[in-house]
C-alpha cells in the first residue's frame, strides 16, 4: 500500500508541474482578454493518465498553492489573479481533468474499446472536447462576463472563438497519445487505482 501511496503522489505532483509548465507557455493576439496556454491540454493528460481523485488533486494543488501567492499561472499568483476575468476557467480546471479521467475510465471498462484504432480515435477526441475544453467555458464564459462587465457575445468573442481551433488541436494530440499509449495508460491507471481500492476496503 505504501508503495501504491508513494506511486499516486509521484504521478500527482508530475501533472500538477506539467500544468504550470504549460501553464506558463502562453500567446496573447490583438486585444485579447484570454491567452492562449496549453493548460487544457495538461488537463487532458492529468485525466487520461490518472484515476479521477489524483487528477483533480493534481491541478487543484496547483490553485491552492497559486493561491497563496505562488506566481504558478503565467508568473502570476494570489488570490487576486484567480478571481479575476479567467478565474472561471481557472476553477474549472480540475474538475475537467477529474470528467475526462472518468470518462477515459469508463470508455477503456467498455467493449468497445477493445480493437479500432478508428473507433478509439474519435472517443477520446470527442472526451478530451467535451470534457478539457468546452466545459472550461461553461463556468470560464459567465465569470468572465461578471468580471468585466461584458455581454454574453462579447464574451464568446473574446473568450471562446478565438479558441474553437486551438482547443480542438489540443484535442487531436490527446487523442493521437492516446491512442499510441493505451497499454501504459491503462497499466498506469490501474497501478494507482489499486491504492483507492485498498484504501476503501481497508475503511469499510
């Protein structure tokens, strides 16, 4: 069980440094309010690689920790950062990584994983669209316009279009991973998920 604890914090921490790495490669165009990171692609790997629990712990150490000032988000941190215009995204963060995990989870339990590539292809894409990057906006979209004071479509037009393409790329080299890397993901998945089982048991 140890060994499975110190396995769970290991995987944890990597994805939490891979989301401020990410975190910090960021481009901003014209006037936009949003830049453009790759935080939702660290989102996908925390989700595809680890079990629920671990991979929202492992973005959501990351707030807390930016939190108390740490400058995690793009060399900036504190409270003030995280409750400004891209708090809603921010706050989403971890409970996207937690859906994608569950839904990887539930996908690769199910028949039909076993064989098409092609088949593989499309549910991973359409799990890492749906679940690291359009559901960011449903919480990201509204704050963004309480912090600013902006319209509804103003907001999806500097908060959401400029995105659609780049989240949908993201998407496509989650999925290509995926789809090379199944055995390891599921071997590692199931190496961590061990510990939760153990745990469980243990308390019941």
């Amino acid at each position: 069980m140890q060994s499975n604890n110190i396995r769970s914090l290991v995987f944890i921490a990597l994805f939490a440094a891979l989301f401020i790495i990410m975190s910090s490669l960021t481009i901003k165009f014209g006037g936009s309010f949003v830049p453009i990171t790759l935080q939702t692609l660290a989102v996908i790997l925390a989700g595809l690689f680890q079990t629920p629990r671990n991979a929202f712990l492992s973005i959501f150490v990351v707030i807390v920790l930016a939190a108390f000032g740490l400058p995690l988000f793009s060399g900036a941190g504190g409270i003030t950062h995280l409750i400004g215009h891209t708090g809603g995204f921010i706050f989403a963060f971890p409970f996207c990584a937690l859906l994608v995990s569950l839904a990887v989870g539930a996908y690769l339990r199910s028949s039909v994983s076993k064989g098409n590539k092609m088949i593989a292809f499309i549910a991973f894409f359409v799990i890492f669209e749906l679940f690291s990057s359009l559901s960011a906006y449903v919480t990201g979209i509204p704050w963004l316009m309480h912090v600013l004071d902006f319209s509804f479509q103003k907001a999806m037009t500097v908060g959401f279009y400029p995105f659609i393409i780049g989240d949908a790329l993201k998407s496509l080299v989650g999925a290509i991973l995926a789809v090379s890397l199944t055995p390891y993901i599921v071997y590692i998945r199931s190496s961590t998920a061990s510990l939760s089982r153990q745990q469980t048991s243990y308390k019941a």
